[in-house]
C-alpha cells in the first residue's frame, strides 16, 4: 500500500465517521474514528521504528 492510499484510506474513513456523526449514528462514526486513529498511529510508529 502506498503512501497516497493509506492516507486516502484514513481521510476517507475520518469523512464518513463525520458524516455518520452527522447522520445521528453515532456506533458507526465512533467505530470509524477509532479505525482511523489507530491505522494512523500503526503508521506512525511503523515509519519511526524502521
């Protein structure tokens, strides 16, 4: 996976949980917020350990 997918993976799933909260479901948007957090911490912590 490169660099420009993950990112676009992470905003993608950052933009929906937004709209879910938006939306009124708030299991959904809280499900894709935490996804995206943690998938962004793993990356971090993958590039700075390496």
């Amino acid at each position: 996976m490169t660099t420009f997918t993950r990112d676009l993976l992470i905003s993608l799933m950052f933009i929906v949980g937004i709209v879910g909260f938006i939306s009124g479901e708030f299991i959904i948007s809280t499900v894709l917020f935490a996804s995206a957090a943690i998938f962004s911490n793993v990356y971090l912590n993958r590039q700075f350990y390496s």
